[in-house]
C-alpha cells in the first residue's frame, strides 16, 4: 500500500503535479507526476477545488481576450452579418470538426490562433466530453499556477476549448437577436 505523502501546498507551489499530467522538467528530464494515492483525501479535495477555480479564471481570461479580439473586428466591418456568420463557421470548424491532422500546426484562422494538432485533439475531446455527451467537467488536467514542470505560455486545450465555446454561444445568440452589441 502507497503512503500518502504529499500535501495541497506541494501541488500549488509547483513541486508536484499528479496524475495524469505527466509532465518533464526541461532541466532534469525526471517524471514529476506522481498518482493521485499519494494525496490524503482532505488534500485531494483542496486539489480539486484549487484546479476548478484555475479552470474558471482562465476560461475568463482567455474568453475576454477573445471577446476583445471580434469587438475590433466587428467595429471595423462593414459586413457585420456576415463577420458573425463567418465567424460561427470558423468556431465550429474548431470544436466539432472531425477532420485533424495528424501532426503539425493547425491554423483555424480565428483570431490568429494556430494549434497543434494535440491542442485541436484535446479541445474538440473536452467539447464532446462536456457538452455533445454531457459528461462531468474533469479537471484534474489542470495544474497550479505555479506548476515548475510546464511550458507557462501554453493554455490548456480544455481552457480554448471552454472558451471557444462561450464566444461561440456569444455569436448565436446576437445572430438570433439581430441586436448587435457593439454598434
């Protein structure tokens, strides 16, 4: 039997990531992702409610971002019907699509944002994980803000895709309302 031996403070100071993120530090090449049996369960709990707010905060950075991004395209458009229906286009070709390349960048061509074909796998997964099929949000993908062992400029696919989500939502309902926001 596995001794619980790690602590909530190990996790968010970026000691520590569990499973199953399996992640390297650039520097030392060792696995830093130990199973979730080494928390006690009090600690789990801290855990998982640390990752819900980490998930929710940077969906709403990221969804701000994003909102900010098609404010200036549709103050700048003369086509503004046909922005949101582009743009619509665009987002579900980013969350529903079936077709992914297998490897290489992926440029869906909104807002600039290029994905590797993993990141376009693992938003379209949450996308059908959390709303085709309506199963529970897993967050214990989702590591502390501090978290040593990975890449800090990467967002989480399950982050793009929750927010992708939201501006897409966003666009159908100004669509269905013809009230434009941003006149």
């Amino acid at each position: 039997m596995e001794k619980n031996i790690y602590t909530f403070d190990n996790w968010l100071e970026g000691k520590i990531c569990p499973n199953p993120s399996y992640i390297k530090s650039d520097n030392d090449n060792k696995n830093h992702s130990f199973p979730w049996t080494l928390f006690p369960d009090e600690e789990l709990e801290k855990i998982r409610q640390a990752q819900e707010a980490i998930f929710i905060d940077k969906v709403e950075i990221l969804f701000k971002k994003l909102m900010d991004v098609f404010q200036d395209m549709y103050e700048n458009s003369k086509e503004k019907e046909i922005l949101i229906e582009h743009e619509i286009i665009r987002l579900k070709e980013v969350l529903y699509s079936t077709n992914t390349p297998s490897m290489g960048l992926v440029s869906m061509n909104y807002s600039n944002s290029i994905f590797s074909a993993d990141t376009l796998q693992g938003i379209r997964f949450y996308i059908k994980q959390n709303y085709v099929e309506a199963k529970q949000i897993d967050y214990s993908h989702i590591h502390s803000n501090q978290c040593n062992f990975k890449n800090t400029n990467d967002t989480h696919p399950y982050v793009e895709g929750e927010a992708f989500y939201r501006l897409l939502k966003y666009l159908y309902s100004i669509k269905s309302s013809k009230v434009m926001m941003y006149p």
